[in-house]
C-alpha cells in the first residue's frame, strides 16, 4: 500500500519537506515495481533515489547547520548509513528477488523516509520554524 504523504511529516522547511515528498513518490513507485514483479524498473528508480537522495541530504545537512542544529553531525551520519545500506541493497539487484528479500528492501525504503523522517528529522523543527518556511541558506 503506498505511503501518503500527511502535514505530520512537515518539518517547516519548504526544501526539506517538498524533498520528502519527491522521495515519497520514488519509494512509492520502488514498490509497486517489486509488488508487480517488474523487476527491471528499480534500476533507474533506485538510481534516481541515489542521485537525489544525495543531493537531499546535502541540503538538508546545509539547512541543519545554517539554522544552528546541535546534532547537525549526527544528520550527516544517518545519511550516511542510510546510503551505504542503499548501496548495499543496489549491490543485491542482479540476484534473484525472493518474497524475504522485497519485504526486506519495502521494508528498508519504508524505514528511511518515515522512520528518518519522523525520528530524526522532526528533531529539527524547533530550529526550522524560527526561520522562515522558505529558508534556503544556498
């Protein structure tokens, strides 16, 4: 079942949250490609989710030390992580899906947007909302 995408998930940050929304739409389709069994249509989806995931995440790490985020370096590092799993799961393309492994990569796509999102992203709102919704420090 897709994700919608709900005001909850807003962090106050107009890049940041419309970010969230675009990679919503990728994880989306991410998984109605492994539901239906079209495989081959994750290539160019998990490489658009790499491409803009970095450059997500580098904003939103310039964003967190723009507005004075203390765990700005702690941002960085879950990034991190969240695209070497990625990779990891990209290294796995060419093996056969088996109904563990979809659950476990659905599961892994889930997990970065709502679980980073809501358990580490939302840790910045306080810092955000003190700026504008339109704050872009580029």
């Amino acid at each position: 079942m897709p994700i919608q995408w709900r005001e909850q998930f807003n962090v106050g940050n107009d890049l940041i949250d419309s970010d969230h929304q675009y990679l919503l739409e990728i994880i989306n389709k991410a998984e109605r490609s492994l539901s239906g069994q079209h495989h081959h249509q994750l290539t160019p989806l998990l490489d658009e989710l790499a491409r803009y995931g970095k450059a997500h995440f580098e904003r939103e790490e310039l964003i967190a030390r723009a507005v004075g985020y203390p765990k700005a370096e702690q941002l960085h590092i879950s990034h991190e992580q969240l695209v070497a799993k990625l990779v990891e799961f990209c290294g796995e393309m060419d093996t056969v899906w088996t109904e563990q492994s979809i659950a476990a990569f659905t599961g892994f796509l889930r997990d970065w947007l709502l679980n980073h999102v809501i358990k580490e992203d939302m840790l910045m709102k306080p810092w955000l909302i003190k700026h504008s919704p339109r704050f872009d420090p580029r």
